[in-house]
C-alpha cells in the first residue's frame, strides 16, 4: 500500500491537487504507471506538434513550455515546477501537443504513456472530473492573459509575472520573498509580452519604488502588498 514517506515519488502524487482524493491502492496503481526519465539543462522533452505520447509530472528541477513566434524565436508561456504536470491537454484530446517543452535546468520526471493513462481514468472516473476543473483554471488564466497583453499597461504585465513566480517558487527570507530560479530577463520579458529593455526598465523602476530588489541574478520582492495591487488595478481596468 502507498505510505506518505519523506522524499517518496508517490508522496508527491499525493500532494498533486487532483490526486489527492485518491485511496491508497489507486495512487499505488497510478504510481505503477510512471516511468523515470532524467533530462539535462536545456535538453528537450517534446516539440510542439509531436504526438501525444505521455504526460508528464515534475519531480525535481523545472521545465518551461514554449511558443515559437512568426519570426522564429521562442516564447515562455508557462513554467513548471516539482508536483506539477504538463502534457495532459494532449493526452486528453489526442491532439499534437501545442507546445515544446525544454528543462531548464537538469530535471527528472515522473511519465506516464497516453494509453495506460486512459485507461486508468476509465478506472476512476472522478480523476477525470478533477482535470475537468483543472483545465477550467487554466483557461480562464489564459483569458486573463490575453486581455493583459492586449489591455494592460506594461508594468502590470510585469507585475503579473512577478507574482505569478513568486506564489510557485518564492522563498521567505528576512528582506522579502526570492524567486530564486535559472530565470532570464528575456524570459521574464517573453512571459509578459514586451522586449528585454523594456522588463529591464520596469524592473528598475520597481527597485526605486521599493517593490523589488536584486541580487546575483535573483529577484527578491520586497512589497508584496504593492505587487498585488498594481496586478489588482490591471484586473479591474474597464
């Protein structure tokens, strides 16, 4: 039977949102259908396009999912991090996956392949409820998205993002909250929908204002309060 142990894979099922209603001998189950997979920093997982063969469930490290632009370059949409999945929109409609994603720095995975995934939720069909809700969040997020990158002024895309990293990987210290992760300027830039210089200006003018500082390539959010607001304010723009 599964056990919550320190460190154990199948413990980080259990903390996944949607399997956490899951008894004991179905997450053992669940469990006995992944596949570990090591991937090196800047190493590929999948391409846009590809055909939907696993889902995928990050153990360690993080993996970014990304867009490729009319001119070629490519564009963080989403990243992710240890307890979360990707991939699962394809593996649900059988189409190819709609974007590539990339480790950005040396991850392992959990796998599982598209059919024995299937089969499974035919197993437990409220599994297939919880994802229902799941991808209702998620495009709802993307609605947000959208009308931030058509409506909002620039400093509250960069706000958005921001915040954004900070609730997923933001570590509590004595002079804020460090996003503390292998992430660029030209990342943060691609996410809120602008250029380097501009992320580059904005963040600077955050640090004058006292929401921000960094350190060694780390951003640490010293103003939280204002961080939210200025997200708030974009949100509630006519």
């Amino acid at each position: 039977m599964a056990k919550k142990k320190e460190g154990s894979k199948v413990n980080l099922l259990w903390k996944i949102p949607m399997f956490d209603f899951l008894e004991a001998e179905a997450l053992d189950h669940l469990y006995s259908l992944t596949e570990s997979e090591k991937y090196s920093k800047g190493e590929y997982i999948f391409m846009e396009c590809d055909p939907p063969k696993k889902l995928y469930i990050v153990t360690s490290g993080e993996v970014k999912l990304l867009k490729q632009t009319e001119s070629g370059r490519e564009m963080i949409v989403e990243l992710i991090y240890p307890g979360e999945l990707f991939g699962d929109e394809a593996v649900f409609d059988g189409e190819p996956y709609p974007m590539t994603a990339q480790a950005l720095e040396n991850t392992e995975l959990l796998s599982i392949k598209r059919g024995d995934f299937l089969s499974f939720l035919r197993e437990y069909p409220d599994l297939a409820l919880e994802f229902l809700a799941e991808f209702a969040a998620r495009l709802r997020l993307a609605q947000n998205t959208i009308r931030a990158l058509a409506a909002e002024r620039v400093e509250w895309r960069v706000a958005r993002v921001l915040l954004l990293l900070m609730r997923k990987v933001g570590v509590p210290g004595a002079d804020g909250l460090t996003i503390d992760l292998p992430i660029t300027r030209q990342d943060i830039a691609d996410m809120a929908g602008t250029t380097v210089e501009t992320t580059i200006r904005v963040i600077s003018n955050f640090k004058k204002l006292g929401i921000c500082e960094t350190d060694r390539g780390k951003i640490i959010i010293t103003d939280r309060e204002r961080l939210e607001e200025m997200v708030s304010e974009g949100c509630a723009r006519p």
